[in-house]
C-alpha cells in the first residue's frame, strides 16, 4: 500500500466521525499530513503550492480504501 492510502486510512480511522465529505478529508489530510499552513479561514497559498498532497490522489486512496473493505 502506498503512503497516500495508509495517511488516507490513519486519518479516517482516528477522525472518521468528524470527516463529513470529500472536502473534510481534504483538509485535514493538507493540515495532518502535508503541513499545509492553516487556520479555520485561511491557509497560506505558498504553504499549500509547496506541500499539498494532489486532491486526486487523496480522493482515489480513500475509494480504494472502500473497495477493499468491501471485499
């Protein structure tokens, strides 16, 4: 499994509750994950051009991550 998949999966197992969308997982994947710099308004562009993880590949590790958990 790659790293984007296990970050994905660490992410939904601790904070599951509170991830509500695609744009929940997201966010909190770019703030715990990549170190993006942000707060609950804003988050610094250069931070996010320079660490920000690709929304696709996030989004494909957590649909992966419900194929395999129905099988």
């Amino acid at each position: 499994m790659n790293q984007i998949v296990k970050n994905v999966e660490y992410i939904i197992e601790k904070y599951g509750d509170k991830i509500s969308s695609d744009k929940h997982l997201l966010l909190s994947y770019w703030k715990l994950v990549d170190k993006v710099e942000m707060n609950k308004e804003n988050f610094n562009t250069a931070s996010f051009i320079q660490k920000a993880s690709s929304p696709e590949a996030i989004l494909n590790a957590k649909r992966l991550l419900e194929v395999i958990e129905k099988e």
